[in-house]
C-alpha cells in the first residue's frame, strides 16, 4: 500500500522523491534519508542488538524518515526518535553510520 496514496502531490520546486526501502522523503532531506536506510539495514543484520531492540529501533528510525517527507519536519519528533537511535554509536559496525546521520541531521535536531 502506498503511504501517501489518495494525497495530491504536486511539484512545486521542492519534490518529493523515494529512497531505497521505499520511504518517501523532500529532496532536500535526500541524503538524510539515505544515511538512515544504510544505518536501518546494518541495524538489522547486527548480532549486537536483541531482536526486540531492532523492531524499537526501525520504528524511531521510520518516524525520523516519516519527518522528512514534510516541507517542515517536525523537530520534536525527529530529536525524540534520534535520541534512541543515536546510542547505537557504541555498537560495533555502526558508529560511522551513526555519524553519518547525526551530521546530516544536526540541522533539524
């Protein structure tokens, strides 16, 4: 199913485009996003995170990218999921991608 289906999107200079595990997001957040889909998919194949700890941290990691499909993304929201998220940079294999995202995302945290 289609998150944004039935909402009319129109180009208005600012698009809306799709990054790799289909979530949509404001050009300008392009990269933003794409840092998350690397850290989501490495956060999945780890064995250094509980598989409980992996389903909380794909939502935080899913309502950040939700965030970015907006022209104004919600600050709260995205500093409340990274908060989460941004601990993974003590685990081994994904502290450079943590740092990856948190750069891209200081302006909106």
């Amino acid at each position: 199913m289609d998150k944004f289906k039935g909402i009319k999107i129109e180009a208005t200079g600012q698009n809306i485009i799709t990054v790799g595990d289909g979530n949509q997001v404001n050009a300008k957040y392009q990269d933003a996003a794409g840092a998350l889909v690397d850290l989501k998919q490495a956060l999945l194949e780890s064995n250094s995170i509980t598989e409980t700890q992996k389903l909380d941290l794909v939502a935080d990691i899913d309502s950040i990218q939700s965030q970015l499909a907006k022209v104004r993304p919600n600050r709260t929201v995205i500093h409340g999921a990274w908060e989460a998220v941004k601990k993974l940079d003590t685990v081994l294999g994904l502290a450079d991608k943590v740092s990856k995202v948190a750069a891209l995302l200081a302006p909106l945290v």
